[in-house]
C-alpha cells in the first residue's frame, strides 16, 4: 500500500472557466487530495481565478495546455476540439502514483505510466460527438468541417475509454452511455456531491418557478422559455453559460422571465426555497441544480430523461412530461402547479444522495479497495 503522506497525486480535468458541476467534483477531489497538482486543456485568466474558482481550487497548483495561451480561447475554446484529443495526450505523468479525472470530454483519455493508477469520473461520453452531435453542430459551415472528422474523433475516444483503471460515473443515465459508446461497464456509480440546503423549509411559495442554467444545446432553455412566454408563469433563471446573451436578447421583452445570472450560494438557496416548482426540459447527466432544489423542498418538473430519474419520483418529489410540445407541457404544468406539495416530504427524499463528505468517504473507500492507504 503506499501511503498518503508518500503520494504524489495529479486531478485533471477538461476546462476551469467556472464552478459548474464538473469543477465542483474536481473542488471534492482537491479537498482529498490538498497537496495535488490540477491539470486541465483550458483555465479562466490568472486575475480573474479568485473570482471565478473556489479556494480550494485556486490553492493548487494549475498546469493548462497551450491551448489556453490562444487569444479569446475562453469565447471560442468548442472550436479546437479536435485539437484536444493532442494536448491532453501530452501531459505527463511520470512523478505520480495516482491520477484522478474529473471527464466530460476527453481527460479520461490521459496517457499515464504503467505503475500509475488512473481512476477517471465520467461525467458524460462527449456529448459533441455522439448522440447530440446534431445539437452542437446545427450550422451548416461546422457540420460539414465535423463531418469530416467525426469518425476519427470517435474512434479516440473508445480507444482512450480503455485508459483510465476504473471508470466511476455520475448517474445511472451515463453508466448506460458509457456502455452504449465505450461497450465498457462502469466500476461504480457515484452520485457527485451536493451542497444541500441547511435553512427551514418554507411552507408559503412565492409565485415563481426557477430554472438553473438551461443555457447548453441540451438543456432544453429556448423550450422552456416559449412555454413561459406563451403560458405567462414567472420564471426566475439562476446561473449562466454559452446561450445566455442570445436568449437574453430573445425574451427581453417578456416581463415575466427574470434572468438573474450570477448569485451567491445564499441567495441562491433563498430563490430555490421561496418557488413553488423548479423546471428542468433538458437532458442532465445528473442535474446538481434540481437536488439543490429538492433539498428546499421544492418540487421538480422535468423531461423524463437523462440522470433526473435517479432522482425525481412521480407524484413524490415531482412530475414528468415525455415529450416537448407546448401542448402537453400546459396540461402537466396545471397539474403541477396546483398540486398540495409536502414540502417537507420532498425535502427529506434526497437524503440518499451525497454530500462532500458522503463523496470523499465513498471515494476513499474505492481507493482502498485498489490498495491505497489514505
């Protein structure tokens, strides 16, 4: 067994522009592991870190690819993606005995020493290549540049599957992408950690609904918001990311979608736990924004699809529409809307999912079992 004194310890992760879910593991794995190196293809700007990323992230040292010395590649970084497959390959590890990934992309697919032990996170197969493909490429001048090149992106990636020693996922929904793309069964699924709510459950809700960063090609944000604009409930949007601008833009003159973008985890907390529902059209891996949720007491409306249904139950702690037709998100919104939610029932159906700490602990315990002493 080596010792955790005697470690030498590497995390690596795809990007770290902001603290969204996958930099929120990698902040789990740093407190783990206080003395790692974090390795990453692309990092927000040095000034603007302690601003951007946690204490715990920024108290490590941050090796990034040269990709990130390219100007404005924080705007325009999707557009290298062939690019990444080369760089991540690059990193060496020769002076660590264990290498953690924390992979949405393509860090799974580091290349380490033989007696170096590689436990990769998947947060999802690249979802650029595989199944929404057609959701990240919509234009016609990327389609025909990706076409070309879309195969042999996904031929490293299989190969690169076969890399890491144990593959942990994040839900039950990626463990079954992950067979259906990798053909490889994961070791374990761990849910990621999840900074529950400690306040009282408010009985009385205001009349809002919440919706977390639906502002991704799969997050089913523009469906959402024709409802809203159509049905004419309040929508409040906490978060940020890649379509913010444009359907900032779109619905600014529907009063009664309210874009908050950047809060604090207080304020936060406080919009989830005073709504009378948070909504979710998208298709999550795992959806750390709806167990927030969930913890206030508030119930969720979502697709039913994606990681959501290992944590969503009808009629419990939410609702479910099969299909996105404004039609058939009216009939179940009116459902949902009025149905005599216990609220202090919801709250205590996600108590079988993971804090920090519950994280940490069932990570070391995987570690251990692979014959480390920490």
């Amino acid at each position: 067994m080596i010792n955790k004194k005697e470690l030498k310890v590497a995390l690596v992760t795809d990007s770290l522009f902001k603290m969204a879910g996958g930099a929120k593991v990698l902040e789990a794995f740093a407190g783990l592991f206080p003395n790692s190196d974090i390795f990453t293809l692309f990092a927000c700007s040095k000034k603007s870190r302690v601003r951007k990323l946690s204490e715990s992230i920024n108290s490590h040292r941050i090796i990034t690819s040269k990709l990130n010395t390219l100007p404005f590649i924080e705007k325009f970084y999707r557009f290298t993606l062939p690019l990444w497959l080369f760089e991540i390959e690059k990193f060496d590890f020769s002076s660590y005995d264990l290498v953690i990934s924390s992979s949405w992309a393509v860090s799974h697919g580091v290349i380490t020493p033989l007696d170096t032990f590689h436990l990769a996170y998947v947060h999802t197969p690249m979802r650029y290549i595989w199944d929404m493909y057609e959701l990240y490429f919509k234009k016609k001048v990327f389609k025909c540049v990706y076409a070309k090149i879309i195969h042999w992106l996904r031929i490293w990636d299989v190969v690169a599957s076969s890399r890491p020693d144990v593959i942990i996922s994040n839900s039950n929904f990626v463990a079954k992408r992950i067979y259906k793309y990798w053909r490889r069964k994961v070791d374990k699924v761990v849910f990621p950690p999840v900074n529950l709510s400690q306040g009282d459950i408010i009985s009385e809700r205001e009349e809002y609904f919440v919706s977390g960063a639906p502002f991704e090609p799969n997050k089913g944000g523009e469906f959402l918001f024709e409802c809203a604009k159509w049905i004419g409930f309040n929508l409040k949007v906490i978060g940020s990311g890649g379509m913010m601008k444009k359907y900032k833009r779109k619905y600014r003159d529907c009063k009664n979608i309210s874009f908050e973008s950047w809060v604090s985890e207080d304020e936060k907390f406080d919009i989830l736990s005073r709504a009378k529902g948070y909504i979710l059209m998208g298709i999550e891996e795992y959806g750390i924004f709806p167990v927030e949720a969930l913890s206030c007491g508030t119930p969720i409306l979502a697709l039913s699809q994606g990681g959501i249904l290992d944590t969503v139950r009808e009629g419990e702690n939410g609702m479910f529409i099969k299909n996105r037709t404004i039609e058939e998100f009216k009939n179940k919104f009116y459902e949902f809307s009025n149905y005599p939610w216990d609220y202090s029932l919801i709250s205590k159906s996600i108590k079988n999912f993971n804090s920090k700490e519950d994280f940490k602990r069932k990570i070391k315990k995987l570690l251990v079992d692979n014959g480390f002493d920490i």
